[in-house]
C-alpha cells in the first residue's frame, strides 16, 4: 500500500492507492488564505501541517491493517511557493503562494540582471514569472530585511512537510524547476544565476530525483500515524507536474488539461526544449531523461469557487452549493447568450503574462440570470485554456488526444464543455480526479520498488469515462472562441484591466 500526499492550495489531500494501482481510501482537509492586498496570496504553513496530520491519522485508521501495509510516501505540493525558515527549521512569515503577483518588479531586475530574456533563458529554460520563488526572494530581501536576515532555509510547500516528516532539507527536480532558479536542461541549480543575484546557494535545498528515497518518517511521527518506522518518503514533485504524469503523459501526443484552482495544459517529451521566447513553462520530469511543457492560467476552478463564495448565502443556513449552480448551468445555451467572462482574477501567467490583469464580465443584461452567470465562468475556464493549448502547440507541443483532470473531473459538465470548446474527443483516466496525490504515490511505488521504472506504473492509468464533443455545441465554440481571444488585447489597449488601488485588508479565504 502507498500514500499520496497533496498539500493544494485550498487542502491537503492523502489518499491510500493499492498495488494494482487503484485507490482505496481518501482524505481531504482544508485551510485558509489570507489576501492583505489586491495580487497578495499567503497561508500558515502550521495550518499545512494541522490539516496533513489529521488526514493521513484518519486515513491510515480506515485501512485494512491500520496503516501497517504502508511501504512509502510520496508528496505532492503547490509550485513556487516561499517558506522561509530560521536555523531551526521554523516558518519566520507566512508561506508566499504561487499565485502571488507581488514580485513582478523583482522580476523585471532579475531579468535585466541576467542579461535580458535570452540570458536567463539559457540558464533557466524559463522567464522568471512573478509566481515563482525567485522573485518573491528578492521581494523578501528587499522589502522584509530583517526577516530575509534570520532566514536560513527556504523550501518550496511540500518540502516544508518532508522537514517535519522526515527532518531533511530536500526538493525534487520538478518543484525546483518552478523555482525559476534551476537549470531545467542540467537538473540542477543555475549556480550562474545565484551568484548573479547574490542569493546564497545555502538557502536552497539540495535535490534529488522524483522517485528517489529522502528519509524515514521521525520516529514518533509514524508511531502517531501508526505506520512502519522504517516507511520511506520518496522525492515525489511539484503538483502541476506530478498531476500530468499521473494522467500518463510523459511522451509527446497526449495533452493533459487540468481543472483544478489552476488551469493547466501540459505535456510530456524525452528532451528538454529550447524554449526560446520563453513562452511556456519548462519543468524536469518525474523520471530521469524526462521533461514537462506547459501553460498555467492562474484561476480556473478557483474562478468558480470565487463565484460561489462571491454570491454568499442567501440563507447562512442553506448556502449556495456547487451543484445548484451547476444544475443552473447545464441549463443554458452555449454562449450564455452573448455574456463572456475573463477570468484573471489573480492577474494571469498563459496565455497573457499579465500579473495585473483583472477579471471582467461583458455583454451583461437584464435577460441573464444566475445560470447564464455560472456557465459564462465556465466557459471563460475553457475557453482560456483552449487559447493556452494554441501558445503551447507554437513551442512544439503536438495534441493528438486530450486527458482531463483535477476536480472538475468529478463534475461531466466541466468535462463535456471541454471536449465541445476543443472540438475533441476528452477523456478521464485512473485517479484523474485524485490530482498530484495519484501520481505521488506512483513515483513511490517507482522508488520502493513496487514497479521497476515509471513506465511500468503508469499501466495501472486506465481510461474511465470518454466525451464526445457536440458537433452543434463544438461549432458555437469555434466562433465564440474567435470573440474570446479578441477581448483581452481590446481592453489591455483601452486600459481596462489595471486593478484599482485598495488600501491593505486581511481577508481569510476558506
């Protein structure tokens, strides 16, 4: 038996996967964000643990022999993150998030630092985005002295629990890649780069491989967790990463979309691509000699859950749930009768690099009611990803069949709305809905020999469920996709998408 453990954005996931591959048990705890400012996204890392220490005890307590047939763990995690820690391995400040925007001007120098876009290219494969660690580095150096002073370590999210885990200062090759700070094509860190910026090597962790083993649990964690004392943690990834190859996508042809509170089509290939524009995101793979392309919009599921939020309950009793306003949704027409939706909520990274983009509804009338609303969002999801899948297809990246993932492959609508705005065949694979989890407990299995390489574990992914694209419904898309694309440069030229300036508030995010 394997555990899978995904610290998310909006919960920490742990599930229990057999040796046939299949899923058998499941845990899901959640936990806030705080927003202090329009573009600021940051959690507690004590809130990560809390909600990972309840799960994997409620997990292995379900299972068959209470947790003693664990033979490894592999951890799964948000990208990009910043945790920074003093010597004894303490958080100093909360996490700062993936989809924090703060740092775009700290990127913009590290940039020109590096000699422009081309020399940061050739010593990362990858721009710097403001999501990424890099830039919230300087940001913190620059902005929060005293803390960058006492720091003494810095992980990426997953890495913090492999510490509490396991007592190891370590990253894999996939999460290091969204650093921003790694060498994608040599799998290690651009010591080029560090220096150029003046970020001490010693801050980072060293890195090893997805599926290669980073220590036992401490002692009287799995005495708590009642598993082995002798369970390994394997290397595992980075969630956008692990959650493409858990859909069995490590070669070119397939393209993974997934649904989560990001949007991501991704890929996988054999050799690491050039990249030369830097338009997509280059990430080492989760096996030796392999490599992942992609494109990230920042609010995908995330658009509807603000939606939902948004509205608030009518009665605190009775909220709106997501069902409801799906049921509303199906009900509607493509198109939602002309109302379109942008949905950079969080400004956005693919297919506009544009962190202080903002979210717009246009086309709204008095005939459009909460359906028309619910499926507008929806389609805005798609629709934007349907433009990253054309950014992607331009660096090389071919599409010969298109595997979905992440929550939404619980929801058919999500899913049937997919296959009709691309006009192709989508389906669902084994543990597509489980996320990164999935695929962390493969690379496991991979490192504890359960399977002798990755290959071998990824014939345990199935397909489940297929769709089939509306050929009326596929059409209506095509045109509307033409409108959707022409919208952002229309508003980005009349200014339109600036945010307006707030003073600083601390809001919670459930």
């Amino acid at each position: 038996m394997l555990i899978g453990i995904d610290l998310g954005t909006s919960a920490c996931k742990v599930i229990a996967v057999d040796a046939a591959g299949d899923v058998v048990a499941r845990e899901l705890r959640g936990y806030p964000m705080t927003n202090l400012r329009q573009g600021w996204a940051e959690q507690d890392p004590d809130d990560w643990w809390a909600a990972t220490d309840e799960a994997v005890r409620a997990l292995t307590a379900g299972l068959p022999r209470g947790g003693r047939e664990v033979t490894g763990i592999g951890l799964c995690g948000q990208m990009h993150g910043l945790t920074a820690l003093d010597a004894a391995g303490n958080p100093l400040r909360r996490a700062i998030l993936w989809n924090d925007q703060r740092s775009a001007p700290q990127c913009d120098w590290i940039t020109e630092r590096a000699g422009g876009l081309d020399g940061l290219l050739r010593m990362t494969q990858n721009r710097m985005l403001p999501g990424f660690t890099g830039g919230k580095i300087v940001w913190l150096r620059e902005n929060e002295p005293e803390v960058y002073q006492r720091t003494a370590r810095i992980l990426n999210p997953k890495d913090y629990l492999r510490l509490l885990m396991t007592g190891e200062y370590l990253t894999d090759v996939s999460d290091a890649s969204g650093t921003g700070l790694f060498h994608v094509a040599a799998r290690e860190w651009s010591v080029e780069l560090l220096a150029l910026l003046g970020i001490d090597r010693t801050l980072l962790p060293d890195v090893v491989e997805s599926g290669e083993p980073t220590g036992a649990l401490r002692p009287e964690l799995a005495e708590r967790w009642r598993l082995p004392a002798d369970v390994q943690v394997y290397g595992g990834g980075g969630d956008a990463v692990l959650q493409t190859t858990a859909m069995g996508l490590v070669d070119p042809g397939p393209v993974g979309f997934t649904i989560g509170t990001a949007g991501i089509v991704a890929g996988g290939t054999s050799q690491c691509p050039d990249n030369p524009d830097g338009r997509v995101q280059v990430s080492c793979g989760n096996a030796p000699g392999r490599w992942h392309i992609m494109g990230v919009s920042l609010a995908a599921g995330g658009a509807l859950q603000w939606f939902r939020d948004a509205l608030g309950p009518a009665d605190p009793d009775e909220p709106i749930r997501y069902q409801r306003l799906i049921e509303l949704a199906r009900d509607v027409e493509p198109g939602a009768q002309g109302l379109r939706f942008l949905p950079y909520l969080l400004g956005e990274r693919s297919p506009h690099l544009a962190p202080d983009a903002t979210a717009a509804w246009l086309g709204l009338t008095p005939l459009h009611h909460l359906g028309h609303l619910t499926r507008s969002v929806m389609e805005g999801v798609l629709l934007n990803l349907r433009e990253i899948l054309e950014v992607c297809r331009q660096a090389g990246v071919p599409c010969d069949r298109v595997v979905a993932s992440g929550g939404a492959a619980n929801e058919p609508l999500w899913l049937q709305m997919l296959a009709d705005v691309l006009g192709r065949e989508t389906v669902t694979v084994t543990g597509a809905a489980e996320g990164g989890a999935y695929g962390a407990a493969l690379v496991a299995g991979v490192g504890s020999g359960q399977w002798r390489d990755l290959e071998e574990s990824l014939a345990a992914v199935r397909v489940e469920h297929t769709f089939t694209p509306d050929a009326g419904a596929a059409d209506a898309y095509d045109t509307i996709f033409s409108e959707h694309r022409a919208l952002y440069p229309r508003l980005r030229q009349a200014d339109l998408t600036a945010p307006t300036p707030t003073p600083p508030t601390e809001t919670n995010q459930e």
